[in-house]
C-alpha cells in the first residue's frame, strides 16, 4: 500500500486574522485627541470598506501561494471560501461551513479562521461556538481524501491534533476579546452619560433645595423686620405734629406696604421649587424671645417656665420655637391690630408638676414620694416644648397697618414642626381671637436642618 505524503506542516499558520477582519471596537470608545494633519485617521467609508476587503485579499493570497494558480479542485474551494468572506456581516454561520472545504480539501487557513472570529464576535452563543469549533478541528485534522489518514502516524496525528486545537480556538478567543472590549467601552459610555445626567439633577435639587429654603427665611426674618417698621410709621404718622413727619412717615408705611407685596410674590415663586432640611446660620433661638416681644411694639404677655433656660432643648427646636412665635406676632399686627397677646413657652402636656402630682396620688400612701419622684424623673426624659401664641379679638380703635399678606406664614410653620417631628395647630378662638400652637418632641426626628 502506497502511503500518500501528508498535507503541508500546519503547526505555524502563516498567520491569524487580524483586526481588519471586522469593524474596529474601537469607534465605540472616546476618539482621542485630533492628530496633525499629516497623521489624521481615513474617512470612516474607508476604514468600513477596508474592514471587509484585506481579509478577503488576504484569504486570496492564501489559497494561490498554498494550491498555485492552476485551476482545480482544490484551488476552487479556497476562491470560493475567499469570496464568501464579502457576507460574513450578514451570515456569518453560513459563510463559516462555506469555508469549510477550504481547509478540508484546499488547506487555507485565513479564510476558515477569519469566518470563525467572526462568528465568536457576531453571534456568542456557546453552543454554536463549541459546534463550529469542533467542525474547523475536524475539517483540519482529516485529510483529503479520507483515505490517506494513517491512524498508526501517532507522531503525525498528534501534532495535526494540536495544531487544528489552536486554529480552532485561537479565532474564537480574539471575536470574544474584541466583543468583550466593545461592549465594555459602550457600557462606559452609557456610565458616564448616567453620571453626567445624575450631576444635572443633583444640580437642580440643589437650586431648589435653596430656592425653598431662602423663601422660608425671606419670610420669617423681612416680613417680620418690614411690617414691624410700617407698624412704628403708622404710630409716627398718628402721633407727629410736623406735617413733613406724617408724610415721611406716610412714605415709609407705603414703602414698606408694598415691598412686603413684593416679597409675597417672590416667596411665592421660590416655594414653588421645593423644601429641604437646610438652615441658614446664625439663628435665633429661645434665649432671643424676650427681645423679640420687646420690639414687637404689642401688647404681649410672656409666660414661660424653665423651658427656655433648660439646655436639653435641640438648636433645631428652640429655632423653630423662635420663628413661630416671630410669625405669629406678625400675624397679629397684620390681623389684629390692638389686640392683646399671650406667648406660653413650656414644657409639652403630659410634662410638669401636674403629672408628678397625679402619680402620686394614684400610688399607695408608702410609696407616694417615690411614685411622684419617678414621675417627674421620667417626665424630664421624655418631655417635648409647647409654643402657644394666642391673641385676643382687635382693638376697634386701633389703625390697620394694612400689611399685604401672602398665605405661606402658616404653611411655613407647619412644614418646620413637622420636619422635627412635631405639630402644629392654628385656628380662631371662641373669644374672638386667635390661637397657634406647635408641641415638639425632646428629640426631634431631624437635629438643626429644619430650623
């Protein structure tokens, strides 16, 4: 039996497909630095069509130098692998068994492994990679014709063996690293527009975060300064002998009339973006109060026990306390002018020496000092702040300032109570009057940022 001499040495393929062999992964990512005109990258139309024409050249050259340029069988198979490598975008699973003979009877290498990397990057399905893996090994490592195969050539066999293992493998890891890359340069891509698009919105929830909170304090600090000022020209235009007094007074109660009707527009529009927890610093606090209703130019009882010395108040609380009552007063010389006021700064219900009292008197006579002990031990645990400003009905006598108002004073108090935890209730009197009253906790639910 006459051997036949074994196809040509493959342990070295002269070569592997290279990046040309499809588009580029690299379009996806951030284009670099425009080079000089000298260096500057082709037209994209000319890199697309490049893409697609060297692999087929190359499967070309390939087929000619391995099988000559005499017509036959052999060289038939490889142009016609070659040539199918111009749809391998479009089919490429087809185009891969086209291949197929080429290697098989032809023995090219370019055009198969060229056709394998493009399935690993175009279709990453294991299962037909494993198929298409094992069909590129088989066509490599028979012969053609069958009939040459020498299974006794163990030397020979193995080394075919081999060498088909990494033509097989070696195209299916580049499609999968080029695939790999791509879509991680996307997904960088998507991140960093997620990104910018999170700095955007953190952006404006700022701008509205400030928008709400210079509302509330344009509110709570210029209405209360402004209208006071108009109440004190009102008294001067009443009181004044001078008729150049009354008109300056007169001028300085419609200045001040109208730039609080300015104000209510523009708290208006700034409430409109939203609130936050934010405080502007410094604040008043507790301690203030007493020159709050010296100034306030009303009648004004203050009642108040050791709540506004006791330190065990939060900064938030005894700052929302303080606007409160600034609010309030403000209400009562837009509303009530002549009125009389009561501003009661305690301990909240449930808290003093009334429940020590009860406790003791429900507990057995042995244990009545320790019963209202541990009352008042634990009512000072746990015991929040009442703020209650209540007015009676206005004086009759008593000139109107006639202060505009614009409905976000109460809004404004309620929000703040309830950011800390706390409530607020506002509402008419039987007498005539009106009360507002707000109870916080001892410890409020945020610390400073409602204030």
């Amino acid at each position: 039996m006459t051997v036949s001499p074994l196809p040509p040495p493959r342990s070295s393929p002269p070569g592997a497909p290279d990046a040309a062999a499809s588009p580029a992964p690299a379009s996806s990512l951030a284009s670099p630095p425009p080079a000089p005109a000298s260096r500057r990258r082709p037209p994209q139309r000319v890199m697309r069509w490049g893409s697609l024409i060297v692999p087929v050249l190359l499967a070309i050259a390939d087929a000619l130098l391995v099988n000559g340029v005499t017509l036959g069988l052999e060289l038939n198979v490889s142009l016609v692998a070659a040539a199918a490598l111009l749809v391998r975008r479009k089919l490429p699973a087809l185009v891969f068994l086209v291949t197929l003979p080429g290697i098989l009877i032809g023995y090219v290498w370019f055009a198969p492994m060229i056709a394998l990397y493009t399935v690993a990057r175009l279709r990453p399905d294991r299962r037909l990679l494993g198929i298409s893996a094992l069909l590129l090994a088989a066509a490599h490592f028979i012969p053609w014709p069958v009939s040459d195969f020498e299974p006794t050539a163990y030397r020979e066999n193995t080394l075919t063996l081999i060498d088909a293992c990494v033509t097989s493998v070696g195209p299916i890891a580049l499609g999968l690293l080029v695939r790999t890359r791509g879509e991680l340069a996307a997904r960088i891509e998507d991140l960093t527009r997620s990104r910018r698009h999170a700095d955007e919105l953190i952006a404006e929830q700022v701008l509205s975060t400030e928008r709400a909170r210079l509302a509330r304090e344009m509110h709570d600090v210029v209405a209360h300064q402004v209208s006071l000022i108009s109440l004190q020209a009102g008294a001067v235009q009443i009181s004044a002998e001078d008729a150049k007094a009354r008109e300056g007074a007169r001028t300085i109660r419609e200045l001040s009339v109208r730039t609080l009707d300015e104000l209510r527009h523009m708290v208006g529009i700034l409430r409109a973006a939203g609130g936050d927890h934010e405080e502007l610093t410094p604040q008043p606090r507790l301690a203030d109060l007493p020159r709050l209703i010296e100034l306030s130019a009303l009648d004004v009882d203050f009642e108040t026990d050791s709540a506004t010395q006791r330190p065990g108040h939060s900064e938030a609380v005894e700052r929302a306390a303080f606007r409160i009552v600034q609010e309030a007063l403000t209400n009562v010389r837009k509303h009530a002018p002549g009125a009389r006021v009561t501003v009661r700064v305690n301990d909240a219900e449930g808290a003093g020496p009334e429940a020590a009292r009860g406790a003791a008197h429900e507990a057995p006579n042995g244990s009545a000092h320790e019963a209202a002990h541990g009352a008042a031990h634990g009512t000072e645990e746990t015991r929040g702040l009442r703020v209650e400003v209540r007015n009676g009905p206005p004086d009759a006598s008593a000139v109107a300032p006639g202060l505009p108002g614009g409905g976000h004073g109460l809004v404004g108090l309620r929000e703040r109570a309830q950011l800390l935890g706390g409530t607020l209730e506002a509402g008419p009197t039987e007498e005539g009057g009106f009360v507002v009253r707000a109870d916080f906790p001892k410890t409020p639910r945020v610390t400073g940022p409602a204030a």
